[in-house]
C-alpha cells in the first residue's frame, strides 16, 4: 500500500454521491464517453473511488472540455454504439506492427478492425505509408517510444456502415516492442514522454474533427509481470506507480492541448477494472490500500491538468525509482 498521509480522506464515505451529482451537472448532451461513465458508475459501485469528472473551462467562445477518469472496460466503448467514441488512442509498438502479440491493448482494436477485411487493408496501406517515410528521429524505430504518434483512418474517405465495431479515428503511440520486453524498460515511463505522445495525438485527432476520444493506461505496461528489474519494488506497488505514472503522463499531454483544440469536447480515461479488482480484491486491508492508491490517482489526475508532474514526495516518497528513472523526454 502506498502510504497517504497527506491526503484529506473525510469525503470518502460520500465520494459515490459527489460523483454522481458532478456527472449530473457535466453531461448536458449524451454524449459517448459521458454516457459511458455514468453506466460504467452504476454497474461498478465498488470502485467509484475510480470515478473522476473533471471540467475543462471554454476557450473564447469555444465548449467546455469534460475529462472522465473511470474504472471499467474498453472493449465496451468498442462494442456498443451508445459508448462508441468518435476516435480512440491506442497503445502499438515500435515497429507499428499491428499482428504484433505486444501491446496486447492493441489487439482490442485490430481483432475488431479485422472482421472488416477491407478496413483492415486500408489500414495496413496507411501503416506502410508512413514505413516508406522512414524511421523515427530517436532511431531505427518507426515510431520513437512515448513521444510519436501514428494517426489512422478507419478507413480512409468513409463510414463502414455501422459494421465495424471501432472509432472512425485511431491514434497509435508507441509504448512497447513488436517482441515485448517494455515491463522491464524503466526508461519507457517518463511521465514528460507520454505527455508529448498524447498532446500530439489528442491535436491529430481534433484536427480531423474528432469530438470524443477514449483511451486505456498508456505506458503502464502491467498486464505481464516483471522479471529483470533491478530496482524490483514488489508487483503490486511496481503496478501502483506505473499506473500513477501513465495518469500523471495523459493528464499532462491533455493540459498542453487544451488551449488549442477546436472539436474534442469529451476525453475518457478507463482503467481496467479487472486489473483493479486483481490489485485489491479480498480483505479489509487490500480495500484500504485501495482508497489509498485511487486518492493518489486522481491527485496524480488534478496535478497533470494543471501542468505539474507528479512527483515521489506526492504519494511520501514510494516510487522514486518508477518516476526519477528516466526524467524528460529526450
């Protein structure tokens, strides 16, 4: 458990209440990503400590920006027309291998994508477009880790008929190798990294009208355990501050679009809520450590929508090795 000593905890018992009533007020229109939080809310009580709405104020004369960071599962938003979102952020790897087995976030979207065999070569033409471009500024990749981003169309030049079970937009930042290996890469999870992959994804993707986006934990790498670190915390705090840290990236790469974006009035943010119950499911005490770390996610939320990082001195010194491992992006 992450210790918390300076966080307030004398609204918890009514967070669930809190929520619902903000959620309330944020809505106005029916929009995906909100309909999807506000279903996602009542069909996971146990976890509405992982419930955020947070407001974004308009620029100019422009809509208010709403932010939802939720507990649930993505595949939902992919599957189901009412939460389908105009435009997703996918995790992919280095190589921009899409048939790849890693990130195996990624393959919610190219399994759904394949049923469309014409979609599914349209892609692939987009994919082999930017190879021909060459390789990224930060080496032989395609992509360099974190920072670039790969937009798609699915597909180019139109709708698929309401066939397809995917957003018509879809960003892909790179957050793992085409073999796997990134869970023991410390240097992949510089909160300033994703911070510039996102910001430019989130600009690609309002560009291209995209009024709602949804994105799982970008660069938390937690769905295989570890096996070569040398700073070895223990796999359930290494997963805490990797969660932390993927949060404290996407909220900073939302601050650094906000003032220029034109179309994107909602972003979802959905934590696996299987990997939450994997965490902390059971006693007493691994549902306190559970209020603890959700407290410190949503802290590390706020921090990266005003512009600051998220530090080791933020959750009392835990995780020092996670977020002083590799600094800024380079």
């Amino acid at each position: 458990m992450l210790p918390h000593s300076r966080q307030n905890r004398s609204g918890a018992l009514l967070l669930a209440v809190g929520v619902m009533a903000a959620v309330t007020v944020a809505l106005g229109q029916q929009d995906a990503v909100a309909s999807m939080f506000r279903d996602d809310i009542k069909r996971r009580e146990a976890l509405a400590m992982s419930f955020l709405p947070i407001e974004v104020p308009a620029v100019g004369a422009g809509l208010p920006l709403h932010v939802y960071l939720s507990a649930g599962d993505l595949e939902r938003a992919y599957d189901s027309q009412a939460f389908r979102p105009d435009a997703a952020i996918v995790p992919t790897n280095t190589g921009l291998v899409i048939t790849a087995a890693s990130p195996s976030s990624q393959r919610v979207l190219v399994e759904r994508v394949s049923k469309q065999p014409a979609v599914m070569a349209d892609l692939q033409e987009q994919i082999a477009e930017r190879r021909k471009q060459g390789p990224s500024a930060g080496g032989d990749a395609v992509l360099q880790v974190g920072v670039e981003g790969f937009l798609a169309q699915l597909p180019r030049g139109g709708a698929t008929g309401g066939k397809g079970a995917f957003p018509r937009l879809a960003c892909l930042i790179a957050t793992d190798f085409a073999t796997g290996g990134a869970v023991d890469r410390r240097d992949l999870f510089a909160q300033d990294r994703v911070r510039k992959g996102v910001a430019g994804c989130l600009a690609a993707l309002d560009a291209a009208g995209a009024g709602s986006v949804m994105m799982p934990l970008l660069g938390a790498a937690s769905a295989k355990r570890q096996s070569s670190d040398s700073l070895y915390e223990g796999q359930r705090l290494l997963k805490e501050c990797r969660h932390l840290n993927a949060v404290a990236g996407i909220a900073l790469g939302i601050h650094d679009f906000a003032p220029q974006r034109r179309t994107l009035r909602e972003i979802g943010i959905v934590q696996w809520d299987q990997e939450i119950n994997e965490m902390f499911g059971g006693s007493r005490v691994a549902q306190a450590a559970y209020r603890l770390y959700a407290e410190q996610i949503k802290m590390a939320l706020n921090k990266g929508m005003a512009g600051q990082n998220t530090t080791p001195g933020d959750v009392d010194g835990n995780c020092a090795a996670t977020f002083n491992a590799a600094g800024a992006a380079k």
